[in-house]
C-alpha cells in the first residue's frame, strides 16, 4: 500500500474539548467523569461519556472541527474528498423530531448523505462519500481515502467521524446485554461485564505528501467481513488473525517489527475472547506490548478508528496502564508505557455484525520518509 499522511487532527471528545486537552488528560490518567442513561428495560443506570457541553449546535461543532483540522488560513478544496463515517447516521436528529411532534412518520426519515451533501457544499469539498460500517466505520474510511489518494483520484481526502448520544444506541446496546452494570470499563478482564459508550468527533487531512508537521503515516491496512455469525466474529479468534495478517502484508511488514498493538478492547464477552486468541494466533509468544483506550475514552462506535488513532499516535510517550493488568487475558501494562516514537503500530478495530479491521500506523517524528 501506499503511504499516506495524516497531516493533522481534531478530537473532541469526553477526556477534551481538542486533541492536546484530551492527550493531557490521558498521561494525566485522569477518567472522565460519566453522566448516565435509564435502561427502560430493566430500570437500571448505566454511565455514559459525553463531551463537555459547548453550546454549540451539532452543524457548528463540524464546522468547528473542519477548521481545526484544515487550520486557519481559507483553503480551496475542490481537489479535497469528504468522507464522513458513524454509525450514528442521523438517528438523534430523527429521534429530536420524533418527541417534538408526537410520534413518527415516514417523512421523517433522513440520511446521512444529507448531512455530508450539505458540509461539501458548505465548505466546498470535491465530493463526499457516506461510511457505516458499525465500529470499523472511521477506519475504513482511513482506508478508503488512502486508496482514493494513491489512486490519484484526489489530492487530499478529509476524513470526519463522529458518535453522537442516541437513545437507540444506547437501549438496543443495553437490550443486547453489552453495556456495564458496575460501571467499571476492564477490557480482557476475568469479570468484565461490557462497555461504556461515550461520545466523540473526530477529523484527520489525509494527503500523499507529508506536509508541514503530520502527526503520523498509514502505512498499510486490512479490512474484511466474518460472515460466519450475524452480529459477531468468529471466538477462535481466526478471522482477526487473518485481518492482522493482511493489514501486515500490505504495509511490508511482519508481525516481529510491531512496536505496540492498539487492542480494540470492548470488554465484552465474545468481542475480547476474539481479539485475545487472534493477537495470540499471531504474535505467539512473543507478544510486543498492548495497550486499550476505550476506558478513557469510552466506546466511541463509528468513531473510534480515528478518536483511538489520533490520541494513541500523539501519546506514544506515555499511554495508561491498567489496575488489573495482573488479572487480564492478555499481558496488558499496569504502568504507563512509552513506546518508541518512530515504532510500527498495529491498531484494531473489531465491529458489531463481524467486520473487522486492523491499521499499520506509525508516528511522524520530523524525518520525512
């Protein structure tokens, strides 16, 4: 594969309100402190991790989130794709419309091109493209603008992922019994007992050229659907070992030259007993280090390729450990960890319904390859 660039960033999400915020908050090891939602079903609470009110409407905080992540100075973008990734499509703004007038209708349907149709035209992208692929969507958006870049077919490709709160989200994740009671988000844990779901936006500028200071490079990467089970992967863990695999081979690159693999880490039953025995197929022994992010930032959904990206390739220095890391499934760290800035990442990313994608990063250190 190609080489792209990620020549900048934005993150908003529940650790900050910006990219450098939510990095501090990280080395810091400081949690978010959650809000919550009833679970009709059983009237129970369940924590939530929203991002710091604004006052900002949904359409100005993309606008916001462009901006950063193109910088200050007006730029022509009609040689720039827009791609916009989630799983969220525009539920809450369907479910807002639904409350406030008693009820639903067809005509209240809407899409998520709409939304995309309207932020090219607003801000004069080439094009966009739409991407809901459940918890893979922002990463094979990575990939698909990488490919739409080497191709040519571009110059720049603005990649922009966002998990806004939506109360079918949150039930139907509640109904399927997958998010916490205890509140306590432990990946690969023993006594895990399911995830956080937290809010995010996100937004990168991919470009075949390094640019001025890019944050990191896509060296390769891999995505497939197991369609072995409807909502699952397989638990032996072999399509995740064979996605890893691939992910490697398009990057150049063997498993022994991985400096850290980002596990995606949901902390639920089926999803970390898939990635434990996939890392293991793979690495056998000789794992390198792990490391998860949803804790802190919760379970971003659609967004988490590109939240999980972004504050893993601008905190190499030091990423958390975990309190029962002596406990877990797989050797996580129960101190901070520093990675080498210029090592070989491997990052998953592992969806509801089987699709499952990995990513071979690594970070930008000021020598220009």
């Amino acid at each position: 594969m190609t080489p792209i660039y990620l020549q900048r960033g934005a993150l908003h999400s529940a650790l900050g309100v910006e990219l450098r915020s939510a990095g501090n908050a990280l080395r810091q090891g400081s949690r978010a402190l959650p809000s919550s939602f009833l679970l009709h079903e059983l009237q129970q609470p369940r924590a939530y991790l929203s991002v710091a009110d604004s006052g900002e409407s949904r359409d100005q905080r993309f606008d916001r989130l462009i901006g950063e992540t193109l910088g200050e100075q007006p730029q022509d973008l009609s040689d720039c794709l827009l791609i916009v990734a989630s799983t969220s499509l525009d539920i809450n703004d369907l479910e807002t419309l639904v409350a406030s007038e008693g009820g639903f209708r067809s005509e209240h349907s809407t899409t998520l091109d709409l939304l995309a149709r309207t932020l090219q035209q607003r801000w004069g992208f080439a094009d966009a493209f739409t991407l809901n692929t459940a918890c893979t969507s922002a990463a094979n958006g990575l990939l698909y603008g990488a490919r739409m870049l080497a191709a040519g077919l571009y110059e720049r490709v603005l990649v922009l992922a966002f998990e806004t709160p939506s109360a079918i989200a949150q039930q139907g994740f509640g109904a399927l019994d997958l998010t916490s009671p205890s509140g306590a988000y432990r990946p690969f844990h023993p006594e895990r007992d399911g995830l956080i779901l937290g809010e995010a936006y996100a937004a990168t500028l991919l470009a075949r050229e390094p640019g001025e200071a890019p944050l990191a490079k896509l060296l390769g990467g891999f995505s497939a659907c197991d369609t072995s089970n409807l909502t699952t992967t397989c638990e032996d863990g072999s399509h995740i070992d064979w996605v890893m695999r691939e992910a490697l081979r398009s990057a150049g690159v063997d498993s022994g030259q991985i400096g850290l693999v980002k596990l995606h880490g949901t902390a639920t039953g089926a999803n970390d007993r898939a990635e434990s025995n996939g890392v293991r197929l793979l690495f056998g022994d000789a794992l390198p280090p792990l490391c998860v992010l949803k804790p802190w930032l919760g379970h971003t959904l659609g967004a988490c390729g590109l939240s999980e990206t972004l504050l893993l390739v601008e905190n190499l220095a030091s990423l958390p450990g975990v309190d029962y890391a002596a406990e877990a499934l797989l050797p996580l760290n129960g101190a901070p960890l520093t990675i080498e800035p210029d090592s070989l990442l491997l990052a998953n990313f592992f969806g509801f319904g089987g699709n499952n994608a990995s990513l071979v990063l690594q970070r930008c250190t000021g020598e220009q390859v």
